[in-house]
C-alpha cells in the first residue's frame, strides 16, 4: 500500500481541518475578569511542555477573536482543564453569544483576577510571557504563577469534532 501525500495547495479547506481534527487534544477555558466581567475563551490548541524552567504553557488565539482582545491586557489568567464533568458547557463556553457562557457554570475567581472553571482536573494561574503572530492565529505563551491538581478527575478529549472520554 502506498500513502498518496497530497499538496495542501491542492486541498480545500474541510479536508485540511479533518487532518488537523485527527489528532486528539485536551481543552482547556482560558479565563479572567474584564471590566468586572466573567470573560473565557475555549481553546483546543493549548500545549504543555513547552518549558519547565520557567514553566510555560502556550495556546494560539484566532486573529479574529473579538473575546481575546479583552483577556490579553489582564494581569493574570486561569486556565482549567476541562474534565468529564464539562462536556455539555464546553459548547456554551465558547458560543458567540458572551453573555449566556457562564450560565449554570460554577467559578472560583483568584486574588489574582484568574478565573477557574471548578472541578477541573487540572487548573493553572498564568501571565502573559509573549505573543507570535502565525498566520491567522497568534500563539501565545503563557508563564505559570500556580497550578492546582485533581488527580481524581479525568480530562476530556477533543478528536474529530467530538467529545470522548479517556475512562471507557
Ligand atoms: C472544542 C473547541 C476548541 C476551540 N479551540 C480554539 C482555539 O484553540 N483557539 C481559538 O482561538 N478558538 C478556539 N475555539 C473557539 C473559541 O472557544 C470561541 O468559540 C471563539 O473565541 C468565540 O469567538 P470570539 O472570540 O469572537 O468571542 C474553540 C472552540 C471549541 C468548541
């Protein structure tokens, strides 16, 4: 059996967005107060390992965002892991609509202003470290001030557009 690697000049746009849905990742709510407004954005392009001395963590933001141009000035930012527990908010999370996002979503906000999604396995208190425009989307790196485990909850995994779960 041969691999027919096909040029992505020659690709349209759906075929390009299956590959890169492929490849199963976290999700995560990036989120804070903005003029004393809960504000988030749900992203499933964060990544970690990108530095453990200092520690940073990194997402890429579309260009386009109308949300992000209000959490890129705050001091800090929470970042949750979303878990199992989330699969039917990550879609409010992240409507258009800003104003219903957090409806029925319970919340802890830190001294810091760093807003968390509670029972989030994993929860990080981050600052801005610097930001790279690449394309349609700015990658964006984040130091991170504080960190929060739960290992008795699971994350869940976003892959080909859906919502699966890592515990069968
Ligand atoms: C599972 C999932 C993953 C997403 N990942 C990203 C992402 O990595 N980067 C991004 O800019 N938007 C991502 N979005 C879209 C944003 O969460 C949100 O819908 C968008 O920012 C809303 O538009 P606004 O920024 O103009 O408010 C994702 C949405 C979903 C449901």
């Amino acid at each position: 059996m041969s691999t027919n690697v096909v040029p992505t000049t020659d690709l349209d746009s759906a075929e390009l967005r299956k590959a890169f849905g492929a490849f199963p990742t976290g999700v995560v709510a990036l989120a804070g107060i903005s003029d004393t407004e809960p504000t988030v954005i749900v992203a499933s392009s964060f990544a970690v390992g990108v530095s453990q001395e200092p520690p940073l963590v990194m997402f890429a933001v579309q260009q386009s965002s109308t949300t992000w141009p209000m959490l890129r000035s705050l001091p800090s930012l929470g970042v949750s892991v979303l878990g199992e527990c989330h699969t039917d908010v990550i879609r409010q999370l992240s409507s258009k609509d800003k104003t219903q996002r957090f409806a029925g979503v319970g919340t802890t906000v830190l001294p810091s202003g760093a807003l968390l999604i509670d029972d989030a396995p994993v929860h990080f208190e981050c600052a801005i470290e610097s930001s790279h425009t690449a394309g349609d989307h700015e990658i964006v790196v984040l130091r991170v001030t504080g960190l929060a485990n739960d290992h008795s909850k699971q994350p869940i995994v976003f892959h080909r557009s859906a919502f699966a779960r890592l515990s069968a």
